[in-house]
C-alpha cells in the first residue's frame, strides 16, 4: 500500500530513479520542481527539499510524494491561497512515474489530496490537465470533477475542472 509523505532528502537517490524515468520536461507538477532546481547534487536536492518545506508556509502549498518500498511512484500538490499559479495551473497538480501508471495511483493520491484540502477549509479547487491526457481527465472525473471548460494556451489546449468538497 503506497504513502503520501513530505518531501524527504532520505530518498534522494529513489527520486532520482523516478525523474530519470521520466525525462525532461514539465510533467512532474505534482513535485513543484522548476529548471534552476539542482536535484542532481546532495546539496541541491537539499536546498530544493527545503523550499518545499517552506513554501508550505510561505506560498502555501503542500507537497507530497507517493511512496511504495522506498520506491519514489509520483507526487501531488496542493496550491491554495491567491496565487496566479491557481488560476493557470489550478490548486491540484500530480504525476506518476510511467512504470507506475495505470494502477489507480494517481486516483488513490488525488483522493487523499481532496482530504487535505477539506481539512484546510477550501470548498472547491480547480484541477486542470492537456486536453489530450486522457487518462487524467479520467481520474479527476471519478473524483467529482465537473468540465467548466476548454481553453487555449501556449502549451496547447487545457480542460479545466472544478471538484466541490
């Protein structure tokens, strides 16, 4: 049975095996990571741990990774508060590793998420994903999520949803 645990630089290197899997790229939404993040180095992936620590207070947000036998499977966010990044990329962002994929993790993660925000007092968050991701168009659905609508933007064409708690 997976966890959701806070960021930790005890897995670094289980990290690592799960973002080489992937390969560039800004799929990983759920990690918060950005391109100066150095998550190579012991002292990066410190440094990078560390701002996730603390924009859980400063930003806030809360970042959780999902974790089975020490093996790093994906990470969630949770944005809330006033922030612009809401508004483009919604309050719920997560990806699982493609080894992982296809196992209702991403559900499961995204169940437990919706937990956490209930708790926080938020009465409904905004998920958005590409149009053409099927698969997470799919799991925001079985969580209750509600097309509000299709929109253009730079990366191409995002549906964005609302889920009510």
């Amino acid at each position: 049975m997976p966890d959701l645990i806070e960021p930790s630089t005890e897995l670094h290197g289980a990290w690592l095996e799960a973002h080489d899997e992937w390969g560039p790229g800004g799929h990983e939404d759920g990690f918060g990571l950005t391109p100066s993040d150095d998550v190579r180095s012991d002292a990066g992936f410190r440094a990078w741990v560390e701002r996730l620590i603390a924009d859980a207070t400063e930003a806030p947000r809360v970042y959780r990774w999902i974790v089975e036998n020490g093996q790093v499977l994906g990470g969630i966010a949770l944005r809330h508060g006033d922030l612009e990044l809401i508004r483009r990329a919604g309050n719920v962002g997560y990806g699982i590793r493609p080894s992982a994929r296809g196992h209702g993790l991403a559900g499961w993660a995204l169940g437990q998420i919706l937990n956490e925000a209930r708790r926080l007092g938020l009465q409904r968050v905004l998920l958005v994903c590409a149009s053409d991701n099927v698969a997470s168009a799919k799991t925001i659905e079985r969580n209750n999520g509600v097309l509000e609508s299709v929109e253009p933007t730079e990366q191409g064409p995002v549906c964005r949803y609302w889920i009510d708690l």
